[in-house]
C-alpha cells in the first residue's frame, strides 16, 4: 500500500473526524471509500463518453428494446 498526504479543508476533516467517531472506523477508511467510489463513477462516465463517440462515429450499434427482446425470443 502507498501512503499518501493529502490536505483536506477543516470543513471536510471536522466532517470525516466526526464521521469516524460516531462509527468507529478510521478516517483512512473512508477517504479510500471515498476516492474509490468516485474513481468508479469517472470510470463509468468515461466509458459512457466514450461509447456516445462510437455510436456517433458509426463505430457501434444501438438496439431498441423491442428489437432485444425480439432478438432474445423474449416477445410474447
């Protein structure tokens, strides 16, 4: 693991300080849960924007939902 410095706002630590003592979990905890979840969401829009270009750029296919269903035999 790589130890990391990192200057956070009182605001912010006040917060995360509290936080951590109400549930008994250290700081560390939740500023890694903290940067992980939101490396996740960037991940996740990235990767939207990036299948938008495609889409876009006739690189890829979209389907309608009637045609997923119909393809996966799925229509009653």
């Amino acid at each position: 693991m790589v130890a990391v410095s990192l200057r956070l706002p009182d605001e912010v630590f006040n917060r995360l300080d509290e936080l951590s003592k109400l549930t008994g979990r250290s700081k560390t905890f939740y500023m890694i849960k903290a940067i992980t979840d939101h490396i996740e969401d960037l991940e996740d829009v990235y990767l939207a924007e990036q299948r938008l270009l495609d889409v876009r750029a006739g690189k890829s296919k979209t389907y309608t939902l009637d045609e997923v269903e119909r393809n996966l035999g799925l229509v009653d």
